[in-house]
C-alpha cells in the first residue's frame, strides 16, 4: 500500500469517527456530558434578554414559548450578598423545577444563566475581594444548574477614580471565573456600557484594558447603548459608526477598530422607553440598524433590558430584517 492510500484511508476512517461522535443524540450521553453538551458556547447570533422584575403568576422564569426568538435568557442579579429578584427566585422554585425548567429551556436551544452585580452593586468600590467573589458566583452558577453567568458590572465610581484598580479587579475576577467555569463548558459575558469603550475618556482604560487584558475569556460583550444621555445611540448612524462628541468612537463599528472583536459586540437596547433613561430605539427602526450591521459583516445578534416587556413579539420583530423567527 502507497503512503498516498495509507494516508487517505486514514483521512477517510478519521472523518468518519469524528461524524459519527458528533452525530450523536444529547439523549445518547451521560449525563454528565449531556450537561456539557447543552452549555456548550452557542455561535452567533446571540439573542439575549434579562429578567429582574417579579412577574405575576410565574414561578421561575416564563414557558419557552413566551421567548421564542431568544436564545440567551439572564435570571438579574446575584450580588455580592447573595440572589435577588429573578436570580432569588430561581433558588426559591426548588430543585425539581430547576431541573424540568432547565430541560425545557435546553430542548427549546434557549441557555439560561444568571446576571451578576447590577446597577445597585459596586463590588471594587465596596471593598470585595475579585478572586474571592469570582469563587462564589462560580460555585453559585455550578450548585443551581446554570448555564454560566452574565457580568453587569456598574462600578462608575471605580472606573472614574481612572487609577486602573476598576481594570484590575475585572481582569483578576474574570480569570477565576475563567478558571471554575471552563470556556466551552460555562458561558461568560460582561454588560459594559458603550461609553466605557470610548479611547481616552477613562485614566485605566475602562474596558478597552479590560478587552486587551482578558477579552478572549469572554464570550461576547452585551454592550448598553443607552442610559447614556438623550440622544446618544438614538439613530442607526449612532448607534453602528458614528457616536457623539460625549462618548467619542463609541459607536458599533468604531469599537471594533479599537480592537475589540467586532464578532463579540452584541448591541444592547431597553424594551421600551420606560426601561430606560433613554437610548430607546422602537422595534422597527432597531431592526434596520441591525439589518444596516449585518450588510457590513456583524453578526453579534442583540440584547434587551428586560422581559416581560420584550418577550416574543419585541425580538421578532427586532429581527425580522436580519434573522426572521
């Protein structure tokens, strides 16, 4: 036998193993690797929703086809004092009902995580210990059957005191989470706000050093183009290439020529005009934005603050000139 047909039958019996391992049925493995299996990292696009609010008549987070059209849903917050509102309830419900919810959202290709910190906490300005607080969200995420963990953090103070310890304690708190919740197996995303990307505008960098420094630990950036003033992120134009003179090379596309992963940058928007400050875009006119990004080569997909005010018709809608439901 020639070296070229040793060689080919190798190829060809190689192949084939490899299709038959990745053809098998989730139902076909162990458990455990089921449970690897359906947390593996999704492609793009990300459709990402948030739940805070108590919702009537629910208990736990809402029947899959409440949803259709999203495939990320964030159980906000756990904080550093323990789960609140959604991330509470969640724990409330038991275990037999996290199990039955979490098979549901698992066969409807829905991950369900949880949001860490939020508006109401400041974890490098109140003193807490990144490694040590990475720990416990891990350990929070792996003990309650989640998917991997959203991290909202909103430390203003910190990254405007410009000393670099804001950047610090994310990079030192993002490499232990790395560290117990394994890429490929956990998700991990941050929420920062777009301003925080603006060059320059920030003595540590803000979170370009935060991408420089452990940006390829994190899966994508669920970046909030709004609460930023008025008529910041409000137009297409502003929202995908150009930003105001306030947040200078904020926008979508000039983000990514900072240097941060144009492919990670999903953009994030309120439901409605009460779910925010500002920054509200209706359905319709975000859906050409999207349409405008994607012609352009994004594909990152989109965010929403919050159900139930986005649920299955917001996203469709949202979607409908990019990736239809």
């Amino acid at each position: 036998m020639s070296s070229k047909t040793l060689a080919a039958l190798v190829l060809f019996f190689t192949v084939t193993h490899l299709s038959s391992v990745f053809s098998l049925p989730v139902e076909g493995l162990s458990s455990s690797a089921q449970s690897i299996f359906t947390r593996a990292t999704p492609a793009a696009p990300h459709f990402v929703v948030y739940s805070d609010q108590w919702v009537s008549g629910e208990n736990g987070p809402p029947a899959v086809s409440a949803i259709d059209g999203f495939n990320v849903f964030a159980l906000s917050f756990l904080l550093t004092s323990g789960p609140a509102d959604q991330a509470e309830e969640w724990v409330e419900i038991g275990a037999s009902s996290r199990s039955s919810i979490k098979s549901q959202y698992a066969n409807a290709g829905i991950k369900l995580i949880v949001s860490a910190f939020g508006s109401t906490d400041a974890p490098t300005s109140s003193g807490a210990d990144a490694v040590s607080t990475a720990n416990t969200i891990a350990a929070w995420v792996k003990e309650y059957d989640l998917d991997g963990v959203d991290i909202d953090y909103e430390d203003f103070n910190a990254i405007d005191k410009g000393d670099g310890s804001a950047e610090t304690w994310l990079s030192d708190f993002t490499t232990q989470l790395r560290t117990e919740l394994p890429q490929g197996q956990y998700l991990l995303t941050h929420a920062p706000v777009a301003p925080w990307f603006s060059p320059g505008k920030f003595g540590g960098g803000a979170y370009l050093t935060v991408d420089k420094n452990v940006g390829s630990l994190i899966d994508w950036y669920n970046v909030q183009f709004y609460n930023q003033g008025t008529s910041e992120y409000t137009t297409c134009s502003g929202l995908l290439t150009t930003s105001s003179s306030t947040w200078p090379e904020s926008a979508l596309f000039q983000i990514a020529a900072s240097g941060v992963d144009l492919d990670k940058l999903v953009i994030g928007k309120p439901a409605t005009s009460s779910d925010a400050s500002n920054g509200y875009i209706a359905p319709a006119t975000l859906a050409s934005c999207l349409s405008q990004a994607k012609t352009q080569g994004w594909d990152a997909g989109a965010m929403v603050w919050e159900f139930p005010d986005a649920a299955a018709s917001w996203i469709s809608s949202v979607r409908s000139d990019s990736w239809p439901v």
